[in-house]
C-alpha cells in the first residue's frame, strides 16, 4: 500500500507493508510523516535559518546570518560561517592553531556542497587556514570533488591562498606537553567545540553545508576523518535537507552517517528522529562487534527543507548553535546513552 504526505513540499512517498497495516488497522491511524516515525519537530520550521555545531557556532553564526538576513545565498553564509573559526587561533580544533598530529604537523580537512548538490572537498592541506575557501575553489573551479595532500596545496597556492605556518606557539605547547606521554586516547568533548559543522537555509529556501577541522588532535600523520567526506561529515540533498557531524569521524565513516540522516528524512522522519537512527547504527555496529562507546562521542545535527532542525548524540555535552527569526542561542542535543 502506498501512502502519499502532503507533510514536505516534495510529498514524500512512505511504503507500508502488509505487518505495519495489520498493526496500524486502518490508514487513518497512520501519521502524517510515514509510518513508524512521529515527524513532530520540536524546533518547527523557520527560514532563513542557520545551524552549527558546540558553542563556538554562536559567532560563526553572526558571521552567517548577517548574509542570510540580506536575503544571501547559503552557500556564502556557510563558508563565511565557519571561517570565523577557521581564523580564530583559540579554537584548537579547526583553521588556524589547530592541534597538531603527533608529528607536530598541523593538517587541515574540509568539505562544502550548494543547493544543487555540488560539492568540493580538500584533506590533509598544510600551510593554509582556509581549507573551506580552498574546498569551495575546487568545486567550482576544477572538474573534481576532492584534492588531497601536496596536490591540494598546489591548487591553494595557484588559486591565490596565503600561505602561512598554522602551528600556534599554544598548539605547540600543547604537543609538546602530549609527547611526554604519547598516548593516544579519544576524548567524549573537548571544550565543548571540535569540528564545525554548519547548515543554512536562505530566504530563497536554498540549502547548503559546510565542514571544516583540524581532525583528532595528536592523530598518526596522515590521518583523515569524516570531516571532508560528502555522505560521512556532511551531506546535502536540495530537496530534501541536510546533515553534518562531529567528533569520533572514524564511527561515522562506518556507518555513511550524514547521508543515512538524508535519506531518512526522506523518508518522512524529522531531523532529530533522523539524527537518533544514526547515532543508533553506531551503537547497534559496535554492540554487535563487542566494542564499548564509553569514551566515545559522536554528535549529528540535520536541517530539512522547511527550516525544521533537530540533533542527538551519542553521549551527553553535545552543543549547538541556531540563529533564526528567533535570535542567536546555543541548544544542548537530545542523547542516546
């Protein structure tokens, strides 16, 4: 039996099957959303609208919305956005004085898409802090979606980018303080800020994304996490909404967690029940495996095409930031354990 919503603008199509119609006992029962979800938004539908990770989001936000605000494109809000943390040498998770690896070597990774879902990413860039600009660059200005290591920086420095030293001399204390130890180990949230991931939705009702970092702090040289990955750390369907995500990125790579979040929403789930199904396909992969998430943080937020928002996360101290219609606030995400 097929169930058309009248709940989203594209109308979404929900399948129910002989089991669920036989619970549900008639089609009057069904919600409106598709079956099985409850599509109630607990922060309902507004645009322009932006969303960002932890508490720094809050003036990468100011950034954002002052374009949004002069009906801007959200592709400009989202790279604006988040270069406010790019820049920012207090955040020591993103850009500019981010931690090092444990080489000492700052590496940056980033990942942009627009409202037709293009998209452009760069990893393991060196020596510029913008990785966000350098991403947009190569997806407007190459026929690829991804450049990587020496061959990103090439095209940094062809494209015009200021080449600088992106080791802090607080960066650099931090490491060297790590190196007395070495040791390796995850953290659950690191100052309430690591990775930004940013959402917007224009006046036009344009969606885009964007997601920048420096990656885990003191991670082997040459490591890359979710961040730059489309459909890992961030995806946009322009149709549909879009998601982005933070902390452990190797936990969301196994479970494609941004573009899991689309294609439930899609399916008629609202962002924060979406984000919950994925932060559930980690808890359920690693139950399965026998491993424990107790020092283990992943955080999602996603934004549907009506300006809905929603998060959740693994554990507990995941923040956020929402500006609208209603102001500039930070939000604490819903979460599993």
């Amino acid at each position: 039996i097929q169930y058309r919503s009248s709940s989203n603008e594209d109308r979404l199509t929900v399948m129910l099957n002989r089991k669920q119609f036989l619970k549900t006992g008639f089609l009057g029962a069904i919600p409106l959303a598709g079956i099985g979800c409850t599509n109630v938004n607990k922060f309902t539908g507004s645009k322009p609208v932006v969303i960002a990770t932890w508490n720094t989001a809050i003036k990468a936000n100011e950034a954002a919305w002052k374009i949004l605000e002069n009906e801007g494109y959200a592709l400009d809000a989202v790279e604006a956005g988040v270069r406010v943390e790019e820049d920012d040498p207090m955040n020591m998770s993103v850009g500019y004085g981010g931690r090092p690896d444990r080489e000492g070597i700052v590496s940056l990774d980033a990942c942009i898409m627009d409202d037709k879902g293009e998209c452009g990413a760069v990893v393991f860039l060196q020596n510029y802090k913008n990785p966000i600009s350098v991403a947009r660059k190569v997806m407007e200005e190459t026929p690829h979606i991804m450049l990587a290591g020496k061959g990103a920086q090439q095209f940094a420095k062809d494209q015009g980018f200021e080449e600088m030293d992106l080791l802090t001399p607080k960066a650099k204390e931090a490491w060297e303080k790590w190196l007395e130890n070495g040791k390796y180990e995850p953290e659950v949230n690191i100052e309430n800020h690591d990775t930004i991931g940013m959402l917007a939705l224009d006046a036009e009702g344009r969606l885009s994304g964007a997601c920048t970092t420096s990656g885990a702090a003191w991670k082997m040289h040459g490591r890359v996490g979710d961040s730059p990955l489309i459909g890992a750390g961030l995806f946009v369907d322009p149709e549909i909404g879009a998601a982005c995500a933070t902390r452990l990125g190797e936990e969301v790579v196994k479970t494609a967690g941004s573009a899991l979040i689309v294609e439930m929403m899609r399916q008629g789930y609202s962002p924060e029940e979406a984000c919950k199904i994925a932060v559930d396909r980690i808890i359920s992969r690693n139950k399965r495996n026998g491993t424990s998430l107790k020092n283990t943080q992943v955080g999602y937020l996603a934004l549907n095409k009506d300006g809905a928002f929603g998060a959740y996360s693994i554990q507990e101290g995941f923040t956020y930031a929402v500006y609208n219609a209603d102001g500039n606030r930070k939000m604490d995400s819903e979460f599993r354990s």
